[in-house]
C-alpha cells in the first residue's frame, strides 16, 4: 500500500513539473513590453490553473482509494471479540480448512494448525503421491462428509483408489481456552477380500503462526509420545498420537515412525515442503514379516532451518509426524487443553478408544435424530438412501465452513467507468471472514451472492451460525457501503485463485442474497435474530443503500450492473460478473443505456425486505426513505415500462443489441466475434432465460398479474427452459445456447441447470400455488413436477459418483463443473423438505 501511495502522491509533483514546462515553453522575448506582461499574466493564470485542476484530481482520486480501504464505522453487528475462546468457546476450534482433506485450526488472526496428508507408498514408480489439498483432477474421490454438525462432529469418506478413508473428529468442552478434541483416521482396502494390502504413511502435522511454543517430546524409533505447547489464546495445550490399532479394535499394528521439525515456510508451501524432504529410504520390518522400503522423513527431530530468533520464534513452528503401516489399521490423535484439567479436573479421561467411539456414536445418533426432527424427510416418505444424500447435503455445506483472515486487494471506483485501470489496487484493512465455501476443491473461499443461498440452508440448522456468517460478512463493509463480491483472504486462500481474480472492484456489487436469510428471520420470530437484526441494521442499511444509488440505471427506477467486460474481438457476448451469472447474454454491445431485470428486481426485493425491517425496529427514517422506494419498484406499471418486451412475450434486459454476432475462425487470432446485419440498436434483449424469470423467481408479481401466465409458459416449455432435469438456464431456442464465449471459454449460464435458481423457482411456484389467482392451480402442478425433475435427477447423479456438482446438463442430466460442490447445490436439501 505504501508503494501504491507513493505512486499517487507523485501526481502533483508531476503536475508540477508538467507546469514549468509549460512556463519555459512560454514566450522569451526580451523587451516585450506591455503585451509581454500581459501574454506572462495570462500564462501564470493558465498554469495556475492546471497545477491547482491536477492537484484537485489527485485529491479527489486519493480521498476515493481512501474510503474504498477504510472500514464502515457503524457498530459491528457481533460481539467484540466474537470469535475468541473466551466469548464463544464451542465454536473457537473447528475444520475452518475446507480446501484441506482434513484439518482443523483456531478462530484466530494467527492461528494454531493441524492436518492430514497420506500418501500410499509404492503404489507408483518415484515419489508417492500425497494427497493433502483437495484438488479437481487429482483423482480422489468420491469425498465428502457424511454427518457434519457444524459444531462439535463430523465424519468423512474419502476414495482415493483402492484405499478408503474414514476421518472422525469430535470435541468435548470444558476450560476456558475451547476444551478438548479428537480425531480418528481409519484405513481400509476399498473391496474387501484384497490379497496385496498396501503400505500407507499418514502425516499429522501442527503448524504455529507466531510465537506460539511446540515443545516435541521423541520415544524410542523416532515416535512421538506427544507434543506440549502454550500460546496465549490456547494457554497450555498437549497433542498426544495414539499408537494404531486395528480398525474396531485395541490390538496394536506394528508402525514406522518419522519426524520432521521446522520453521513455517508458509501455509501454501506445506505440501512441496514434504514432497521434497520425502528423499530417504527406510525399513518397514514388522515382526515376523518381510521387511518393505517405504519413503520418509528425516528420521530424527533435528530442528532444520533453525533461524537466529531461536525456534521458528515470530516465524512460527512445523512438526509433523509420519506414521507408516500396513492397512488396515486406525489412529487417533488427541488435543487436550489444560485449562480443562484445571481445578481438580485433571482425571478427565483422555478422548481416545472406546471413549472416543462412544462418543463419536452418541454424536451421530444425535445428528440423525435431529436431522429428521428438522427437515422431516422420513416423515415425508423419503427412502433411507434419498434421506443419506440430504444428510450428505446438509454436512458437506457446514463441513465446508472456513475462517479466513487477511487482507484483500481493492481497486477505487474512480467515479468514471473505465478509470479503474488509472490507480492501482490497495490493500483492504486485515479482516475475518466466518463463512461457507462454493467448492472445497475449486473455489475454496468466501463469494457474497453464494452466502446468501449458503445460510438458507444453514438457518434452518443453527441460527447461530447464520448470525455468526452474517455478522462477517457486514463486517467488510467499506466507508462507502460496498462489499467485495469474492473475498480472497489469507495465504492459503491467495494460493488457490488466478491473479486476475485477485483484485476486487468498489464499484462493483454482487445480488444482495444476504437478503433472503435476513427475510427469513423476519417471519422466524427468533428472539436471539431480531436482536441480531437489531445490531445489524444500520450496516445492512449503509449496503443496501450503496447497493441502489451505486448502480441505478439510464432512467428512474431502472438499474445497471456497473462492470460489464468490454466487447473485446474474442468475446461472443461480453460478460457480467457482478451480476452472479458470469457469461448470461446480456446487450451486445455494452453502454450506459443498458437496464438489467435481474438487478432491479434484486433492488425491490432487497427494498420490501429492509423496509419491512425497519418498521419492526422503529427506524422511523429508513422507512421514509426504504418504503416508497418499494412501493415504486413493486408497481407493475414502472416493470411493464422498463422491462416488458412486447415482441418477445417476455421481461427483459433493454441496451444497444443485435442477435447477429458469431465467433469466426480468424487465423491467426483464432476465433473473432463477428458482427453483422442488423446492426446493434437500443432494444430490449432477445435472451429468454433466467433473467426473464426474475419478477417470479423474487414473487414481485401479483398471483393475478396479466404477466404471470406468460412465464409460466415459458418456464413449462421444453423448447424454452423447461427440460426433464431441472430449469435450464437460457433457451433452448436462442443462437447463444450452448454457446462458447471465446476460444479458451466454455458455456456456463448458457443452457445448464443450476440448483440455486431452480430452488428460487420451486419457492415461486409453490408460493403462487398456494395463494388464490388465477394461475393457483398451474403453479401448483408445475411446481410437483419441477421438483421431481430436480431432486430426482441430483439424487441420480450422487447414486453414480458420489458427488454433488457446481451444474447440470439439460440434455442428459449429468453433473458438470466443479465438485464437489456443496455450496447452493446443498439447496437440493430445502427441494426435498419443501421448505422455502
């Protein structure tokens, strides 16, 4: 930021000097009398002028990167100190590594870590591969929990070839520093009946992030009898790994052991760090057994990289132990915190064998019966195996919930669209962010207008929860009101994105779907939300209300994502990202005329919702200001005139457009956009899909509206967006269906069936299927057999591979994208209850 700040300031010393050239460029005559005077006047006004025009430009740019970096000052609307042990110790430790297979760390800026890799040993020539990041093509999988409480409990299965791993933690309160927790690993061949079993080496590692003290404690073979630690949020605190056993069983397994000690080299850089020191052959000689070569660490606890400061001292500490045996087999590690024992405590039983199977079975029991007394699925008839990929749902979202802090990198809105480009990007203030994640193997990271669709899952779970993630998210709030749309915060998660996607735009927004859990509490009646409501008010307003005036449109009560990509010569269509739905035809021809349906559909919605709030709390201002801003947005007449087309039979988006675009082979670019006849003209948007559901999907339309029935046609129309999987995204029927956007730029928007829309659309028809209209009956229909199609055909591609995925196809029903994806896919859960 300095560097950047320097760069700025040398703008009106440049000015300056841009002056004085202009002076000495300046007539020089000698003896040039009255006219010589009069010319040196009018040339001191001149650069006068510019110097004080540049300087008020380098003010005007400096005072917007300031308030795009500085934090809002309402109240936060948590607690302080809200993630400390102190004020919330059962939620202080948690699996906050979704991009991890299995770890667990701190709620915490500087946090204490821990971690599983594996990696099967001779099973390939070389170096085994070890499995430690979730990765998309790394041929794990399937993966995923199978029961995640979200608090104190999980349980995970992971495929990785012919091994099959089971991962179990359970924690046990007690202390003030966040109790104690345990872990199991297990191992088994995946069929049984396996001749050859292999050899596999587990690696649990811990890993400081400052001064925090890891005092190793080596038994005979270099096995570590356990770990001692002290840090000032933790206090002290001792890991302890048990020696393997037998799966289900206390017969000790015959196991090699190594260690390897060091300073930190950097979240990102654990997984190379141990391939590299993965160099030296050692004996595997169980008793009575022919001896096995295995790879392994360094087999003593030499401190390696020891640096002046002593000890990793400020750097922070890795230690990680290696555990090499045949399989099957089980481990457990323990983490006991000393302030449990504390006061006479000191005989509570460590959490391992038949304690911890214990207490891992009463955990599972209680998620299950909870489970069905929540969503009730076995109640509704569902089968054991369709009520198994709810539960998978619901725990693959609350097992990919992270804690991230850091800072992010922002770029001003310079108040001219297309000036981004002029200043460069500033780091936002350190933050934390408590939030689930889209994907653990492809987006492993906070993304706005996903939360939204995260926590209405979530709620229905734990409220708390819902408040804890929303109380983050508002907390990054700018001065001015803005969210960055994807937050990218920390180390671990600066590794895992493009460098392009690095840097967010304050003039961009995102669909405010924080929104609809907030509306959720509204009708909830939960004491506990509506005092957090309460406390959030006032920065849910500041961002609703940057949200309209930010990105109002051309005319009156019409609205404009701000952050359209240029109509570049290798683009079909120019994409939207702010707006959520990335590739989405939108006008060809990007302008300032442009009005987008979708977003002042999202302002209306957002309008009724803060409204509505505000007059529950008395905020007697807001409601002046919020209610006719919603009665305006609401008029069916101001819709009509902005987004209905008449030729179309549809809403729409309006801006400069024409259908005649394609991508040609053009050697040697490759494939160029061309653009032929009709030439782009001011229109609305020939795009049926998605968007032109909007006013339905949000249930801004009255069930008697003239403009219902139209959409229910096209949304039950298999030549349209109706097909047996679910609501395709775009028409089958449009020239950009399935569709390329560039050469290197597959279809995404343009056809698939995406879960969080198709729940928008089950809520929709639901809603006007149990209101009287004219339309009751139709809705009503559509909606059982929308939600047929859609939970029917998630189901079918779990049963077949494991996964939950980012999208589906509408011609064959297959998953597509990313997975797992247990973001908004988890909604599937919400489709199967009925509850929206």
């Amino acid at each position: 930021m300095a560097r950047g700040e320097r760069r700025r300031r040398g703008a009106p010393a440049e000015g300056a000097r841009i002056a004085e050239r202009v002076a000495r460029g300046g007539p020089a005559r000698r003896g040039g009398g009255a006219r010589g005077s009069v010319w040196r006047a009018a040339l001191g006004v001149v650069v006068l002028s510019l110097a004080l025009g540049l300087s008020g430009c380098w003010l005007l740019a400096w005072h917007r990167v300031r308030r795009a970096v500085t934090l809002h000052s309402a109240p936060p609307a948590l607690p302080p100190d809200s993630s400390s042990p102190a004020v919330a110790p059962d939620l202080f430790w948690g699996t906050y590594r979704p991009h991890v297979y299995f770890g667990m760390k701190t709620r915490s800026p500087k946090p204490l870590l821990t971690g599983l890799m594996w990696a099967q040993q001779g099973a390939t020539p070389g170096t085994p591969k070890l499995r430690h990041t979730c990765e998309q093509g790394d041929g794990v999988g399937p993966y995923g929990w199978e029961f995640h409480d979200g608090l104190s409990f999980g349980r995970q299965h992971i495929q990785d070839g012919a091994l099959r791993l089971t991962t179990e933690f359970v924690k046990r309160p007690g202390g003030q520093h966040g109790g104690d927790w345990s872990w199991r690993v297990t191992v088994e061949p995946q069929a049984s009946g396996t001749s050859a079993l292999p050899l596999v080496s587990l690696f649990f590692y811990v890993v400081t992030d400052g001064n925090e003290v890891l005092v190793p404690e080596v038994g005979a073979k270099g096995q570590l009898k356990f770990i001692s630690g002290h840090s000032s949020e933790l206090g002290d605190f001792r890991f302890t790994l048990m020696p393997p056993t037998h799966p289900g069983d206390t017969a000790p397994k015959y196991s090699s052991y190594n260690v390897f000690w060091s300073s930190n080299p950097g979240l990102p850089l654990l997984t190379e760090m141990v391939k590299s020191r993965l160099s030296s052959w050692f004996q595997h000689r169980p008793p009575g057994a022919s001896p096995e070569r295995y790879l392994g660490l360094p087999g003593s606890l030499k401190w390696e990289d020891r640096g002046p400061s002593g000890q990793g001292q400020g750097q922070g500490q890795f230690l990680i132990q290696q555990v090499t045996l045949k399989v099957p087999f089980s481990v457990e590690l323990v983490f006991e915190s000393g302030s449990a024992r504390a006061g006479g405590s000191q005989a509570l039983a460590r959490l391992a064998g038949s304690l911890l199977t214990q207490a891992l079975e009463s955990h599972a029991e209680a998620f299950r019966e909870r489970f069905e007394k929540t969503f009730q699925l076995k109640k509704k008839g569902l089968s054991p195996e369709e009520q198994a990929l709810g539960q998978a749902a619901l725990s693959g979202l609350l097992g990919g919930i992270g804690y991230f802090y850091g800072q992010g990198l922002v770029l001003a809105d310079m108040g001219v669209e297309g000036s981004e480009q002029k200043v460069d990007p500033a780091l936002f203030p350190p933050v934390p962010l408590f939030t689930a994640v889209p994907s653990r193997s492809f987006f492993p990271r906070g993304f706005l207008w996903d939360e939204g669709f995260h926590q209405l899952l979530v709620q229905r779970w734990d409220p708390r929860l819902t408040r804890e993630a929303l109380g983050h998210w508002l907390g990054l709030l700018n001065a001015d009101g803005w969210i960055g749309r994807e937050q990218v915060l920390g180390d671990e998660a600066r590794a895992r994105v493009p460098p392009e996607f690095l840097v967010q735009r304050a003039a961009h927004a995102n669909p405010p779907t924080l929104l609809l859990p907030v509306a959720h509490m509204l009708e909830g009646g939960d004491p506990a939300d509506f005092a957090f409501l309460r406390r959030a008010f006032p920065r849910l307003h500041a961002w609703f209300s940057w949200l309209y005036k930010s990105q109002a449109g051309p005319v009156p009560l019409s609205y404009r994502w701000r952050g359209r990509d240029p109509a570049l010569p290798t683009l079909l269509n120019p994409k939207t990202l702010p707006s959520g739905l990335d590739d989405y035809p939108r006008a060809s021809h990007p302008s300032a005329s442009e009005r987008h349906l979708d977003l002042r559909c999202w302002v209306a919605l957002g309008a009724r919702v803060l409204a509505r709030l505000a007059e529950q709390l008395g905020e007697t201002e807001a409601v002046a200001e919020l209610g006719p801003l919603a009665a305006s947005l609401e008029a069916e007449e101001s819709l009509d005139e902005l987004h209905w087309a008449p030729e179309l039979g549809v809403f729409a988006d309006f801006g400069n457009h024409t259908k005649a675009v394609q991508l040609k082979p053009r050697p040697p670019q490759g494939l160029v956009r061309v653009v032929g006849r009709p030439h782009p003209r001011l229109q609305y948007v020939d795009a049926l899909g998605y968007v032109s559901l909007f006013p339905m999907l949000l249930r801004l339309l009255d069930p008697n509206s003239s403009r219902l029935g139209p959409l229910l046609d096209v949304l039950a129309d298999s030549r349209h967006l109706w097909s047996p999987f679910g609501l395709r995204s775009l028409t089958a029927s449009s020239p950009f269906y399935g569709q390329r956007n560039s050469e290197h730029d597959p279809p995404y928007w343009r056809g698939a069936v995406w879960l969080n829309v198709n729940y928008l659309a089950l809520g929709a028809l639901y809603h006007y299927g149990h209101l009287e209209g004219l339309h009751q009956a139709r809705a009503a229909k559509l909606y059982s057999e929308l939600r047929a199609n859609v939970v029917g055909n998630v189901w079918r591609q779990y049963q077949a591979t494991g996964f939950l995925w980012e999208q589906y196809s509408d011609r064959d029903g297959r998953g597509m994208g990313c997975r797992p994806f247990q973001g908004w896919t988890s909604l599937v859960l919400l489709a199967m209850a009925e509850d929206y």
